[in-house]
C-alpha cells in the first residue's frame, strides 16, 4: 500500500494581508527579534504566539559560546508559555529572521528541534496551532498546524 504526504498551506505576497490579529503577531515577533542575542551566526530569530486567552507570549533566539547551550526564538516562546500558562492552549505562533543565513527570497523555516517541541505541544493540548512563517523578503506561508512541519515527528502516531 502506498501513502502519500501532502502539504498544506497558505502564501501570502507580504504579511500585511494577514488578519489584523496575525500582523499583530508579526509586528510583535518583528519588535523581539531586535532583542535576539546571536553574536555568533548574526541571525535573528523572533517568535510570537497566542494563547487561547487572547495572551501573546514573545521569545527570541539566545545563543551562547558553549554551543549547543543557546536557545532558539521557538523554543523560548514555547517553554515560557508551558511553564506560566499550562492551563492555556497556543493557538498560533508566528516566526520571524534576519540575517545571511538564508537568502531574502527563500522559505523561513524552523529548525528540527523547534518542530519537534511545535508538535509535543500541539499533541499535549490537543489542539493544532496555526504556524505563521515570514520570510525576510515578508512573504508569508501560513500551516494550519505544527504536524504539516514534522509530518514523521518522533513519538507521532
């Protein structure tokens, strides 16, 4: 039997096409970005997420001479939204860069650890989250749900 995955999403041309609530976030994981410290790659990362309480919660990549000691933006977003507001739901988290890392016309994305914690979190609430990805060129690619980032995530069913 053969199965094929699929990959569903929404592109936008720039992110003020967004809902009013989305560019919030965009606007919101743009301000946090300035606050990434990453002397080491130059590549800014800002997230932003919404609890299901209307809540945004912003985080930024961390990085650190001891690699792997840092912390992606995702990640920072994720774990202090578990950790103050277990109770609350992510509904959407939106993820913003800026650097050479990668070209200005291509895809942003966020690392395999970072999807990896996206589905952990969405499998534990029960609920998807909307992932809001703009590219430095402020294209914007908009999944449903963290799994269409992971579709083979560890632990999945």
């Amino acid at each position: 039997m053969r199965k094929e995955l699929t990959l569903s999403y929404e592109y936008f041309e720039s992110w003020k096409e967004l809902s009013e609530d989305d560019q919030e976030l965009v606007n919101r994981a743009l301000h946090v970005m300035d606050s990434a410290y990453a002397p080491y790659s130059n590549f800014k990362v800002g997230t932003s997420l919404r609890l299901s309480n209307k809540h945004i919660i912003n985080g930024s990549n961390q990085e650190n001479v001891a690699f792997p000691s840092g912390l992606c933006a995702e990640r920072v977003a994720l774990f202090y939204a578990g950790a103050n507001y277990p109770d609350l739901s992510v509904s959407t988290l939106c993820v913003v860069a800026s650097g050479d890392l990668l070209p200005q016309d291509k895809l942003l994305s966020p690392c395999g650890g970072c999807r990896q914690v996206m589905m952990e979190t969405e499998s534990r609430q029960g609920k998807n989250i909307r992932v809001i990805l703009v590219s430095q060129n402020n294209s914007v690619v908009v999944f449903n749900n963290a799994k269409s980032l992971l579709p083979l995530a560890f632990g999945a069913e």
